[in-house]
C-alpha cells in the first residue's frame, strides 16, 4: 500500500486538504476524527469506549484506535493509495503500522502552523452534519449562513470545538503527537509544508509532496 500520514496539531487544515485530495486524486481518505464520531452517533461498542475520551479532548487509548485502523485498512488491496489523517498520534500507534509489511508508512507530511492561530480555526469551525464538510465562520464561510454548500444539510460545531476542550486538545497534542515529528524525520519520511496559508497553496505544497 502507498500510506501517506497527515501529521499536524488541531485545526492545521489536515481534513481539509486530505478530503479535496480523496475527491480529486483517487486517495482513500480515513480521519480517524470523523470515524469515532461516527460511531459514537451510531452508539457502536467502539463508539461508547470513544466518548468519553474524545468530549473532554484526550486521546481515546491505542488499543482501541489500533484496531480500528487494521480493520479499515486489512481488506483493502494492496494496490490502494491511503490517506491516514489523525492516525497515528502515538509512538505505539506509529510503531503498529510499521510492524505490519501491508501497512508500512510511505510519507509523513508535517502540516507546520503557529499554534496561537489554531485557537481561532478551530473555535470558527463550522462541519456539515451529513457529510462532514468543514466550513469556517470567518475563512471560509458558508454561501447560505449555517447550511452545507456541497449537500444543502445543516452545519453543525463540534462539541469538542468549545474553547475550553480546545485547550486541552492542544496540549495533549504536544505531549503525545508532537515527538512523532522526530520519529518520521529520523525514519527520512518526513516533508513539512506550510499551514499557515491560503487553502489552495496548502494543496499545492501538499501535490508536490506527494508526487517526490
Ligand atoms: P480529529 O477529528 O482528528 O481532530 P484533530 O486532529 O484535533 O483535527 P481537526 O479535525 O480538529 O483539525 P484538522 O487539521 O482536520 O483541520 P480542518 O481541516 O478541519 O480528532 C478528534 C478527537 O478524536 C481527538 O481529540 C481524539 O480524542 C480522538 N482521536 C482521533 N484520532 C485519534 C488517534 N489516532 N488516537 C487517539 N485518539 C484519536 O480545519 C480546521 C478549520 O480551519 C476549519 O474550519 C477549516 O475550514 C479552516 N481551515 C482549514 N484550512 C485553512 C486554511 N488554509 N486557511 C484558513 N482556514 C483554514
Ligand atoms: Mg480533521
């Protein structure tokens, strides 16, 4: 498999650009953001060991996130090209994908954005309820207020989006995610690009990545 990681903090674009590259480039997208939230809606097993975890912005454990990440990726093709955005976050978690031949990592690509901003990106948040589209208030803002302009549902702010789980996803970030820049660097797979601009010139940092 071609597994490309999106490595970056909270609100660094990682969904934004990893859902344009699924649409436009054949790669099959799997934010593991957008799967537990899903199976917390469902209420699946998966989803009830979630919650808690994910309401409060810490890390839902790695044996939990490990196999939900094999059984979405095992009956795959080995020919298939893979985006991983949000997976992994942990050494274990990197480490995991590694250890299996089929689901070794090709690149890592290190979305760099100034952490005092995220603040703003993320609190303006704005997702599509059906589909998952993400919008802003203030960056990227809706044609019609509060409605999808992909499906036509509502827009929705996710629980964890309040300021104050924010915080705090943020700190676990550096703590736990953070030292996973050194881990691709050492294995040479790391490219950086820039975050912290227009969302078209994110995707073309992120094209040329892809293509080296
Ligand atoms: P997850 O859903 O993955 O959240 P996250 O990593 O915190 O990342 P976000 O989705 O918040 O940000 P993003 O980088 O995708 O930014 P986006 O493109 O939306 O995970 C949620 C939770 O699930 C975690 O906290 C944890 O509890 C759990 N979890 C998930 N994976 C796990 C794992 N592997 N292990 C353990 N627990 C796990 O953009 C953000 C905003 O900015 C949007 O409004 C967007 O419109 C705007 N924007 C994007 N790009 C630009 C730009 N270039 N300029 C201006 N605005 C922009
Ligand atoms: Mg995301």
């Amino acid at each position: 498999m071609n597994i490309s990681v999106f490595l970056g903090a909270p609100g660094s674009g990682k969904g934004t650009q990893a859902k344009r590259l699924a649409e436009a480039n054949g790669f099959k997208h799997f934010s593991t953001g957008d799967m537990l939230r899903a199976a917390m809606s469902e209420g699946t097993e998966t989803g009830k060991k979630a919650k808690m975890f994910v309401d409060r912005g810490d890390y839902v454990p790695d044996d939990v996130m490990i196999q939900l990440i094999q059984d979405a990726l095992s009956p795959l093709p080995a020919s298939s090209k893979i985006i991983l955005d949000g997976f992994p976050r942990t050494l274990p978690q990197a480490e995991a994908l590694d250890k299996n031949a089929k689901t070794k990592v090709s690149k890592a690509i290190f979305f760099d954005m100034p952490q005092s901003l995220l603040v703003e990106r993320l609190t303006g948040r704005r997702t599509c309820s059906k589909c998952g589209e993400p919008f802003h208030v203030k960056f990227h803002p809706p044609k019609k207020a509060n409605v999808c302009d992909k499906c036509g549902n509502p827009l929705i702010q996710r629980k964890d989006d309040a300021e104050d789980v924010v915080t705090r996803r943020l700190d676990v970030y550096n703590n736990q995610t953070a030292p996973l820049i050194e881990f691709y660097k050492k294995t040479k797979k790391l490219s950086q690009i820039d975050a912290n601009t227009d969302v078209d010139t994110v995707y073309e940092q992120l094209l040329k990545q892809l293509s080296k």
